[in-house]
C-alpha cells in the first residue's frame, strides 16, 4: 500500500512539474548587433545610442564601438535578445537628459543573425540605416560589399585595382549592395570610382589598398562629403572597411 501511495504521490510531482516547464516562457534566441556612427558631423563630438530608450552606448565620427574604423578594422558585435527594438541616435551623450533625439528606428533582430546600424546625415538631417551583416564563409573567396553614406559623391561604383567588381551595381547615398564573391588578393587597390558630369570621363573618388583573405567578408564604406559645408578636412570623403567575419 506504501508503495503505491509513494509512486502516485512521484506522478502526481512529475505531472505538476511537466505542467509547470510546459509554462514557462521560451528563452530568447540571440543576435549580433554593430552599431557604426557615419555621420560627418560628428566629428570630434560624440553621441548615445539608445536602446528602448536605455544607454547602449556612445559614438563619435566613424566609429563601430571598438574606436575609429581605419582602412582595416574588425566588427564588434554585441550580443542581444532576438526580438523588436527601438534603437534612437542623441545628440550628445555628456548630458543624456538633455539631449536631442536625432533619428529613432524600429529593427527587428532574428535569432542567430548579424545586423548593423548606421548613422547618416545629409545637412543634418539624421536616418537609420539597418543592414543584415553577411558572416558565411567561403573557403576560396572573399566577400564584399560597399554601403554608401555619402550625401554629395553621387553615384559610385567599385573597381579592384583596375577590374570592374561587375556583380556591385552603381550606388547613391544610402544604397547598399549585396555581398558578392572576388578572389583574394594580398593587397589590391580598393577605387571607389565616379563618371563625371561634363565630360562621362572615369574618375576615381577614393583610393584605399588592404587585403582581401580568403574565408573572410568585408563591409566597405564611403563615408564624408566632398565638399564639407564647414570646409573641415577631416570630414572629407574617405573609405573605411570593417571585417564582418
């Protein structure tokens, strides 16, 4: 009799805790989240970044969280619930309770996925740029691609040394383009390049060399103004290249 009181008394137990696992809420997934400042105005100034109106951190001029992007430099992803958010871009991050927010988006981060944020202006007028970030690799080839954030280069295109990147379509400000597949090259001549006006001549706009691995995806970005409003040098037309993966 002991015994079958026991084993109904486990059921019972068992039952309740299958009920109660049954219950509880589904963990979260994660995602990767960069957050990158392309605004020229922000030179030499920084700005906070907001998370459902919660400090996610600050950014100056050309910066991916892990300081100033150079001609090479690597992501820096943050880890995040998968789910919506409300990411917004303040004016200053000295004084957060005074600051003015400049653009607010909502994004919405999948389980298992990359993405980064972008700050652009054009005059100072503020939008969010939302990319999902490419981190598949391809054992033979690089990846690449170029985002332009630059209000007054007009449309450009991408040459690798002198080879037309065909598959990279000509871009406008705020266009991105789909990653695409070149060879590796121990340091090829990065030319972002523009056809004039007058002339229908080629021209080159920007000029940086890095090199390009195999296995590794890379985000190119034209960044500044050719002709700053302030006449800042600093806040010229320049190419920065982050390392996805």
């Amino acid at each position: 009799m002991k015994q079958t009181i026991v084993l109904l008394i486990s059921a019972a137990l068992l039952a309740l805790g299958c009920e109660k696992e049954s219950e509880d809420p589904a963990t979260p997934g994660l995602a990767h989240l960069m957050v990158y400042n392309g605004s020229a105005d922000f030179y030499n100034a920084q700005g906070l970044v907001l998370k459902n109106n919660q400090p996610l951190g600050s950014r100056t001029y050309n910066d991916n969280g892990i300081g100033l992007v150079g001609a090479f430099n690597f992501a820096s992803y943050s880890l995040i619930d998968s789910g919506s958010y409300r990411i917004a871009y303040l004016d200053s991050s000295s004084i957060p309770a005074e600051a003015a927010k400049l653009s607010e988006t909502r994004v919405h981060l999948e389980n298992g996925q990359h993405y980064t944020l972008y700050l652009l202006d054009s005059l100072g007028f503020f939008e969010i740029l939302t990319t999902r970030d490419e981190v598949a690799r391809d054992p033979a080839m690089a990846n690449i691609r170029l985002v332009h954030l630059s209000p007054d280069a007009g449309e450009v295109y991408l040459r690798l040394d002198t080879a037309l990147v065909a598959d990279i379509k000509p871009l406008s400000f705020r266009g991105v383009s789909h990653f695409v597949k070149v060879g590796p090259d121990i340091k090829p001549a990065i030319r972002i390049m523009y056809k004039d006006k007058e002339t229908g001549e080629e021209r080159t706009l920007s000029r940086k060399s890095f090199p390009l691995q195999a296995g590794r995806c890379y985000t190119m970005i034209l960044r500044g103004y050719r002709d700053p409003a302030d006449g800042n040098v600093n806040k010229t037309i320049n190419l920065s290249t982050i390392t996805n993966y």
